[in-house]
C-alpha cells in the first residue's frame, strides 16, 4: 500500500490501526491494518517506506485523517533461547498522529 491508497483507505474508514515498528538498527516501518490483514506502505518503487524517528512518520502522514496510530517495540528476550514460540510479546505504544507541538 502506498501512502495514496492509505490517504484513499482512510478517509473511508476501512483501516483498523496504523503501526510504526521499530526494527533494529533505528528503522521504522509503517503497517496499516485492514480487517485483521497488515498491509505495510511502500514507496514509489515499492519498496518498504523506511523512516527514521516517530516524528518522521508523523511529517510523513500529515495529509492522513487521524488514526488509531501505535508505536512497535520487539522485546528483546523474544529472541532468546527458551522462550516459547507464538507469544506476541511485542510492546504496544499508542501515540497521537499529529505532533504534539
């Protein structure tokens, strides 16, 4: 999905939440969720849409309608030995769209 089609998708209402997940290495990508299905943005050469901080993301959805819109950690111990498979042990921030300032 590129960012038209999330402006599109939006301003209908058909999508559910937007995530920002932080990937290691200070990557964030954005995953726009519709009827329980992730769709991630992509840019002009569909490629994954890589930013670079909250604020970033927030520059980049100014033309979005407001949003649930959550910031995606991975806990770190997921990657250990031990721990079970199928937990979703990913820590969930709600943020706000818009910049606080």
């Amino acid at each position: 999905m590129n960012l038209q089609e999330l402006n599109s998708h939006a301003g209908a209402g058909r999508i559910d939440e937007l995530n920002l997940i932080s990937i290691e290495g200070g990557i964030y990508l954005l995953e726009a969720r519709m009827q329980g299905v992730a769709h991630r943005l992509v840019d002009a050469q569909n490629r994954a849409l890589h930013l670079r901080s909250v604020e970033h993301a927030r520059q980049l959805l100014q033309s979005v309608p407001p949003l649930s819109f959550s910031l995606v950690h991975a806990v770190v111990h997921d990657e250990m030995c031990g721990v079970e498979d199928g937990l979703d042990q990913n820590v969930k921030i709600p943020l706000s769209i818009r910049s606080a300032w």
